[in-house]
C-alpha cells in the first residue's frame, strides 16, 4: 500500500468512482423507484477514524457516509428510514 504522497491520482479517482459514485447512483435510482422503503447502508470504520496508508479509501468512505446521513435528513418521514 502506498501512502498519501505516493498515490497516483488515478487511485483517489478510482476510490471515488468505486466506492462513493457507486452507492450514490445505486441509491438515487433505487429511491427514485420505490414510494416506501427501509435504506440500511453499512459502512467501513475508515470512514470514522482515518489510519495510515488508507486516505484514498477512507476519504470516499467519509463522502458516502456524509451523502447517507444528508440523504437520512432529507427524507425523513414516514416513507423513507
């Protein structure tokens, strides 16, 4: 594992891409479709606590915990959990 200065761009792009895009589409296009629904995500303690050589993974882990707790807010009433 490389650490902050040795990665490329490409691998905070590919993180972004692969762990926050995706559950963010994923989400929005599932949500769209349903008038009712229980969303239960599970995500890595790197999103609460960073550690060493992890700044590419923990930083989308961070962004995607940011967009479901945003996301929790703005549906927050009885069709959304």
């Amino acid at each position: 594992m490389r650490g902050v200065l040795e990665k490329l761009d490409s691998d905070f792009e590919h993180m972004m891409r692969s762990c926050y895009f995706s559950a963010v589409y994923m989400t929005k296009g599932i949500a769209g479709s349903f008038s009712k629904a229980k969303i239960i995500n599970v995500i890595s303690s790197s999103a609460l606590e960073p550690s060493k050589n992890s700044a590419a993974y923990g930083a989308a882990k961070a962004a995607e915990k940011y967009f479901f707790q945003s996301m929790q807010k703005e549906l927050a009433s009885e069709s959304y959990q």
